[in-house]
C-alpha cells in the first residue's frame, strides 16, 4: 500500500515529494541557500559537493528500527517492514522529477542564481539520507548502481545498525557515513532508542567490518548537549575499531519533531563540538581538518589526507 495518509499529509506539509510506495524527497536548506544567497552546505566545503545539484532523497521514508531522541524527522508511523518494494530506477527516475518538480518554484525568485538553477534540474549527488533507516530497503545496491550508471555520487547515511548489508553491499556508495552517536550501550539505549534486540552489538559489528569496505567512509557523531558529550576516550576507542580516516563531530540541532523530546539548551555550541573534536583528535592522533560554525560541525582526520572527494 502507498505511503499511509495521514503520514503523507504531515510529508507534504513539510514540503516532501513523496515518490511511490516508500520513497520521498525534499529540498535541504543548503539547496536553497545556494540557488538564492551564494551559501553551501558544509558538505561542499568538506567533500566538494555542489549544494545546488544535491540530491536529497530516502527509499524508506516510513521504515525505521530506531526512535532516536534527536531525530528531527516525524515518528509517528514508522515501522521497519515495506508492504511492497519499488523499481530502483522508478525510484530514481521519479526522485529527479520530483527534486525538479520542488526547486520550479525558485526560477521566478529574483535572488535565484539561474545558472545553478538550470544546473540544479540534473542532479549529480545523490544524499541518501533524508529519513528512515535507508538500508532497510532490500533493493538498496541496485539503487547506488542506478546511481553511478548516471555518473552520480552517492553518499549514504546509515544508524550502523545492519552490518549484514553493509557486508553484502553492491557496489557501495562513493561515500559511507556511519552514526555513531552514544559512546556506550547505556546511552545508546536511551538516546537513540533502538527497536531491535543487540542493537549496539550490531552497531559494534558494522565498525568492526568497516575496514574491509572498499569506499570513503566517514564515522559522524551527532552531540546532545547533556546526553553524549564527555566521553572522548569511549568514541576515540570506536573510531579506532572503524579504523576510519575522518570523523565528524556535529552539534544536533533544535528542529523539527526533536522539540518534541529536546530543548533548546541541549544545542551545543560551535565552541563545545570544536572542544569535543580537539579532545578527539589528539587521542586518535588526528587534526581538525575542516570547520563550519554555522553547521556546528568540525571535521577530523589524518593529518594532510585530502577531503574533496574526487569521483
């Protein structure tokens, strides 16, 4: 059955393009601020992606096995099963109709670069990470390759909590984030509230094979200012399993649904993600790479490897 009604209306309300059974997409800030005010994603400034051409998408807009606390998305309805499962390439092929379908509207902004306008109707990166827990879906490798048959990156986002895709997965994604965001099990449990039993034992398994995954690959920590800040040595310790050579330390952020659960003064600033990424970075001995005060976030890494990904 298509996409349940009443989540559909709250999607639509916030401006999402719902794509067939389990799929949507929705125009990020950075997409906006790029096409009108000149200004990137902290993901061009870190990777070299072009905002504008940013496709920002999920093939499980509904399905989720965790509740985690500082989710901005809506929880209401979501569930980990799919009653059916969409075509890769309708899937994409209805994600650009729809992305273009979103950004028509800034062709008669007056502040709208048109040049990045008429770039942003072929987008050329594709973010799967809107919602949802997109390795659920069972026809995720033949999507990337729908994807890299259109000379498309992609970058995928995933909670860490199916290593037994990431093992099988083909081909994998240009760019593979992980979320690690509590640095033990006890935090995990009650920040990022896991629906699955052995949920942080399989967190563990996925960075224990991410050194065998053949891509970029990049371990984000998301910051809650009084649930998962101080623990440095915990999260070095896991990144050193992940054996990754960036890691992302980012503030969450006040938005959406999170209000429900969140307060505002559990924002971190720029000044405690940087703190927190300088700690981290002289237990790995790593550097600070990259910084974006305004995405309150800071990337660290090998000293000298080059960030800009080069397809």
């Amino acid at each position: 059955m298509p996409v349940d009604e009443a989540l559909a209306a709250v999607l639509k309300k916030q401006q999402y393009y719902i794509v067939g059974e389990h799929s949507g997409v929705k125009l990020c800030h950075w997409m906006k601020q790029s096409l009108t005010a000149g200004r990137q994603c902290y993901k061009a400034d870190f990777y070299g992606i072009d905002s504008h051409r940013c496709l920002q998408m999920t093939p499980s807009v509904d399905q989720c096995n965790c509740r985690c606390m500082y989710c901005w998305r809506y929880q209401g309805n979501a569930k980990m099963d799919f009653d059916s499962v969409d075509d890769p390439e309708f899937i994409l092929d209805e994600a650009i109709r729809g992305q273009r379908k979103l950004v028509s509207g800034y062709k008669g902004n007056h502040k709208t670069d048109m040049e990045k306008w008429e770039e942003a109707q072929e987008p050329n990166m594709v973010a799967i990470s809107l919602a949802g827990e997109p390795t659920l879906y069972p026809k995720l490798g033949e999507f990337i390759q729908a994807c890299h048959d259109r000379d498309m990156t992609t970058f995928l986002v995933t909670n860490g909590t199916t290593p037994e895709v990431l093992e099988t997965l083909d081909p994998l994604p240009k760019q593979l984030y992980v979320s690690v965001d509590a640095p033990n099990e006890e935090i995990f449990k009650k920040l990022c509230v896991p629906l699955i039993p052995n949920g942080w034992e399989r967190v563990l398994r996925t960075l224990e094979i991410l050194p065998s995954l053949d891509t970029r690959k990049v371990v984000r920590h998301t910051l809650v200012q009084g649930h998962n800040i101080g623990w440095e040595e915990e999260y070095a310790e896991l990144d050193r399993i992940a054996g990754v050579e960036m890691v992302e330390p980012k503030g969450y952020v006040f938005v959406g649904y999170s209000r429900q659960r969140l307060t505002i003064d559990q924002m971190p600033s720029h000044e405690t993600v940087r703190a927190f990424g300088e700690k981290l970075a002289d237990l790995l001995g790593y550097v600070i790479l990259k910084e974006k005060p305004d995405s309150r976030v800071v990337l660290v890494g090998k000293e000298g490897i080059e960030t800009k990904f080069v397809p």
